[in-house]
C-alpha cells in the first residue's frame, strides 16, 4: 500500500482514516474491525407479505400466531432508499385502524398552492 500523497489543494488535505500509519493489510483490516459499525436502521427482517419467507400479513398479524402483531421498520419487505423514519411513522399510524378494525378513510385530493386554478 502506498504512503498518503500530501496535497496542496483547498479542497483536499492528507488521508484522516485509517491514517497514514496504516498501511498493510492486517492492519487495515484491524483498523475496519474496530471503527466500522452499522446505521443502526434494520428492515425487512419480519417482511411483510404472503409468501414463504414473509412473517407478517398486510395488517401487521403474525402469520400463525393470533393476537400478535408486528409494527416497525422489520415489516418492510425491502430496504428502502432513504431514511427509515417517515415511512415507519406512516405503518405506526396505519397500524392502530387495522387492530381496531376500521374501515380505511376515503383518499383525499387536497388543493396544493402551487397549482393553478
């Protein structure tokens, strides 16, 4: 593995992570073992659906197992491209109507300020 280049550029400086005293592969792979950690975002790991590796149905119950539901990020079939948050607020919303068993409110088609008259 090469030495940092230094740089003289405004926009770029000399190597920050691993650093420039890492540089052979065990120590890089050392350095990955102790710094790298996850998003901390998981989904899909109670996917939502009907087929052989789906856990929960389209209102969150547990297939096999009554009385039991599973509302967060883990019901989404896939991960998505953005952040986790609105979409997992937008289940736990839905959520509630499906364990009372209401009926789903009529699609609304409000005017938006931008659009001309």
């Amino acid at each position: 593995m090469q030495k940092p280049r230094e740089l003289s550029d405004p926009f770029r400086d000399v190597e920050i992570d691993p650093g420039p005293d890492v540089k052979t592969d065990a120590e890089i792979r050392a350095w990955i073992r102790a710094n790298v950690t996850t998003d901390f975002h998981p989904c899909g790991t109670c996917r939502m659906g009907q087929g052989q590796n789906s856990v929960v149905d389209e209102r969150f119950r547990v297939h096999g197992i009554e009385r039991l539901r599973v509302v967060d990020a883990s019901v989404m079939p896939r991960v998505i491209s953005a952040n986790l948050n609105a979409p997992t607020q937008i289940l736990a919303a839905r959520a509630p109507d499906f364990i009372a068993e209401h009926a789903q409110l009529a699609p609304q088609n409000p005017p938006f300020a931008f659009e001309s008259a």
